[in-house]
C-alpha cells in the first residue's frame, strides 16, 4: 500500500516538474527578446543642447535655390552680387544667379574654389575667387582676368573679403590673415598680437572666416570661441563671444564657423556641432536664432553665409546642394 | 560469311549494375574533393582576411562595446594626431557641457577615463588613448566628429581580435561599416597615414 502511494506521488510530482518545464520552455521561446542596445552611459548625449525654444527663433524659411552642383562637391563661397542676384562655388564650378534666382551661367575655375567674394566697384561685376593656396579674379560671365601669386604649400585659404583698397584672405593653414591691395600686391600678414596671453589666431580646424563690413575687418578666432574686429597690424579692437553650450555662447573646440554683417553692424554666425545660426547686435549681445539643428542634416559642418536686404540669411547647403533662404518672420515676402 | 570467334571481341559490355557502381564511386569522389577543396579555400581566405571598421562609415552608435565576444571589446579608439587641433576645449574629451576643463570626472566624456590630457604649451593640449582602459564606446569619437576634426575614429585592434569568421559586431553594425581587410593591411587609418593601413606607420 505504502509503496502504491509512493509511486502515485513520484508520479505527479513527475507530471508537474514536466508540466513545469513544458511551461519554461514555451515561455523562453515566446517572450520577446529585447533587443540589444547600448548602455545609457556609453551614448553620447547633447542634452537636449541641440533643442532651440520656438520663441527664439526669429526667421523662417522660404524656397531654397537648387544648386546643380556634384554629389562630392562642396558649396563653400557664396556672395550677393550688387544688382541682387548671387554668385556661388561648388567644387571646382561657379554658379551664378539673377536676382529671381535663376541659373544664368556655369563656369569651371579649373580648381576647387573655397571662397568668393565680390571685386568692389566692377561692372560687370567680378568675383575674388580663392583656391587653396592663392587668389583669382574671374569675371561673372567665366573669363578669367587675373591669377596672384601662391601662398605656399601650408597655406590652407579658407574665406576671403575685401573693401575698396584691400582683399583680405584667412589662410587657416598659417593661422593668419593676408592682406593684399587691389592689384595683388601683397602688403602684410595679420595676426593678433599678444594681448593678455593671445598669441596669433586659435585655429584647430580648416574653418577661419574674415568679413569686411562697418568699415573694419571681422574675423572669428574659434578656439577661443570669439569674434575680433582687428586693425590692419593686428591690434584688437573689439571681441565678444564667451565659451558655452547655451543658446547664446560658442561651444566645442572650435566655434564659431561662418560670420557675415548687416549693413548696421550686427552678425549672423553659425556654429558646427550644434549646427545653428544665430543672431548677435553689433556690439555682440545675442538676438535670437535663424535656424537651429534641426533644419540641417547632422552632416554638414560649415554653412557660408551671406546676408542680403530686410535682413534675409542666406545658407550655402553642401548637403542638400541648396542656398537655403531664411527671412525674418513679421517681414514682408 | 563472318564467323565469330570466342576471345575476338576484346571490349566487353558494361553491366548496369557495374556502371551504377562506378558512377556512384566518381560522384561520391568528386563530391568529397569539391566539400574539402571548398573548406580549404574557404579556410585559407578567412585566414588572410581581418574584420576591420571603416572610420567613414562608422556612426559611433556604442555597439563595439558591447557586441564583441571579448570584455573589453577588441574595438578601441585612436587618435590621428596630424589631424587633432591640440584644443585646451576637446569634444572628444569633454562632455558638451562641461562645468570646467579640467580632469574632474563630471566633466569627462569618457565612462571609463581612458583618454589622458597632457599640457604641451598654452593653449595646446595632448590627448593620448589608454587601449588597456579604452572599452570602444565611441563617445569621444562622436563628440569630436561633431564638434571637432575627427581626429579620433575606432578600429579593431588586431593583437587583441580573435577574428571570428562572423565577427558578432559587424552583425550587429547598423551601419555596416565593417568590412575584410588582407591580414598584411588590417587598418583603416586616417590622416597621413590613411589608405596605409599598417598601424605602425
């Protein structure tokens, strides 16, 4: 009897451990697995730093210029032409535009061009070119009128100005800027003298931008996250910009990237990382923003800038090959 | 009249069983030659091939780290000097929002502090990767990517792979920016050294 009920009871324990384990089985093989993915700590976080509140965006967009530029090809110069159209470079091609932004004419400078700027006083107009190393002029409809001496093999020219009586080129390969006369004379390298500790521009990078405008030369010195206004021998005159991941600072290693001044002095500068473009007054204080990361693929670096009338902001686009047009919102269109 | 004499026929019909049994030996033989010369090429090819990551295709998405079969990954990070700005504000070394610039671990990207600052000269600093310490996350390489040169990227290290025949991180690469490289050029490098692919140039 004893050993029945031993039996019967060995075999439903039998019966429930198999049950037991039919159930694990089933339950392992249906439960989801979860997917893989890395840990909190290992992802890299902006912190929500790349949200710009909708209240301090001050523009917004109108239709973008297409630009028939080449998949590799970059869109590093833009410049408005005085009878209101715009002349830009990607790769080695020159695209110029009437002033309904209209494709008028395509010419090739034979080299990548990194910069444009406009010959003051020229009619037709013509456009400063800047290859790598030395300066071209070319007319707006492809000839090409001059070609100035190179500036050596470190010379990495990355944006180029000029006023009436002088082209400026800022050269980020020698961490200065070259000043030349209208003929291609050159007159004097610029850098900023030491003052409290400054030795030379802070250029960790290939992005250096200079702009003439107010009558006095501009030009970021990113690694100390700051825009200068600088006398031809170098002294600083004005500078502002602090180091900040904030809406109204510069942040990373090297910011700003790109500046361009209103006809009233103020800037509208754009930063890389937390790809922006921003607004400050002429005497540096922060207005608002353009755009903000969200309007940009996360690819894109450095967007040439230019401003035009009723303060409209236009963004050379490398990766959609566009002109992207930002005009301030209350303005008329 | 032809007659026919016994032994005059020398070629003697095959039987259908004899041909089924020869035929069935060839195919058998040419089978095993086909399945071992396949293993030995397919042996000898893996054998002269590396996984490596293609530094341009890499999204840094933290995957190195955690899907290598070994712990610490094989993945580490490296620094292409020629290309690095020196900055005393390197994004591949500190978070965006860094209180100070200072070796405070609240203000480091890296989880684990592999990445050493040296002082060279003012404003010029020194960032050198710890490959004992480095897990390969890829956050300093994102962060420089973002706001920097790039001058820091994630390659496979080769004295420390195991090249698995399907390297359990190329799987999971939501890029697919793992690729086979000749064991003679395991690296994809960049600066001056890019397309070299011998790390100890």
């Amino acid at each position: 009897m004893l050993k029945e009920n031993l039996v019967r009871i060995a075999a439903v324990l039998g019966a429930l451990a198999a049950l037991v384990a039919l159930v694990t089985a089933f339950g392992l093989a249906l439960a989801p697995r979860a997917q893989a993915k890395p840990e909190d700590y290992l992802a890299y976080s902006l912190e929500g730093l790349d949200q710009v509140p909708e209240d301090k965006i001050l523009y917004r967009e109108a239709e973008p210029v297409k630009v028939p530029a080449g998949a590799d090809d970059s869109l590093a110069g833009l410049c408005l032409l005085p009878d209101g159209g715009s002349a830009l470079s990607g790769g080695s091609s020159i695209f110029v535009f009437d002033r309904s932004r209209t494709l008028v004419r395509t010419f090739s400078v034979g080299a990548p061009a990194v910069a444009l700027c406009v010959k003051p006083g020229t009619t037709p107009p013509a456009l400063y070119v800047a290859m790598r190393d030395h300066l071209e002029i070319w007319s707006v409809d492809g000839r090409k009128l001059d070609e100035w001496t190179s500036l050596g093999e470190k010379a990495l020219i990355a944006s180029i100005a000029a006023s009436g009586s002088a082209v400026y080129a800022a050269d980020a390969g020698d961490k200065n800027i070259v000043q030349y006369d209208t003929g291609g004379r050159l007159i004097r390298f610029i850098t900023l003298k030491a003052d409290g500790g400054d030795s030379g521009f802070l250029i960790p990078g290939a992005y250096f931008d200079v702009a003439f405008g107010d009558g006095s030369l501009w030009a970021v010195d990113p690694g100390r996250h700051r825009v200068c206004k600088i006398s031809p021998d170098g002294e600083i005159l004005a500078a502002w910009g602090r180091t900040s991941a904030e809406l109204d600072g510069f942040c990373g290693c090297c910011n700003p990237v790109n500046i361009a001044l209103f006809p009233d002095g103020s800037f509208a500068v754009q930063e890389k990382g937390l790809l922006r473009i921003k607004l400050y007054d002429r005497t540096g204080a922060f207005q608002g923003v353009v755009a903000g990361p969200a309007s940009f693929h996360p690819s894109v670096k450095s967007l040439d800038l230019a401003v035009g009338s009723g303060g409209t902001v236009y963004a050379a686009d490398s990766h959609l090959k566009e002109v992207r047009i930002f005009t301030r919102k209350g303005a008329g269109r | 009249m032809k007659s026919k004499k016994p032994g005059k026929n020398p070629k003697k019909k095959m039987t259908r069983r004899e041909f089924l049994r020869v035929g069935a030996r060839a195919g058998l033989a040419l089978g095993a030659a086909g399945v071992a010369g396949g293993a030995f090429l397919r042996g000898r090819q893996t054998a002269d091939l590396r996984w490596q990551l293609d530094p341009d295709k890499c999204i840094q998405c933290g995957r190195c780290a955690t899907h290598c079969v070994l712990t610490p990954s094989a993945v580490k990070a490296v620094h292409a000097y020629d290309v690095c700005g020196y900055c005393e504000l390197c994004s591949g070394y500190f978070k965006p929002n860094a209180l100070l610039l200072d070796t405070a671990a609240e203000n480091r990207l890296c989880p684990v502090s592999a990445i050493k600052r040296t002082f060279v000269e003012d404003p010029y600093y020194q960032y050198t990767i710890d490959t004992d310490l480095c897990i390969g996350c890829g956050k300093c390489v994102k962060g420089c990517q973002s706001f920097g040169n790039g001058s820091l990227f994630l390659q496979a290290m080769h004295d420390r792979c195991v090249n698995c025949n399907e390297c359990a991180i190329a799987r999971a690469c939501p890029a697919r920016a793992w690729t086979r490289l000749p064991a003679s050029a395991p690296y994809m490098l960049k600066g001056k050294s890019r397309g070299s692919g011998d790390a100890k140039k």
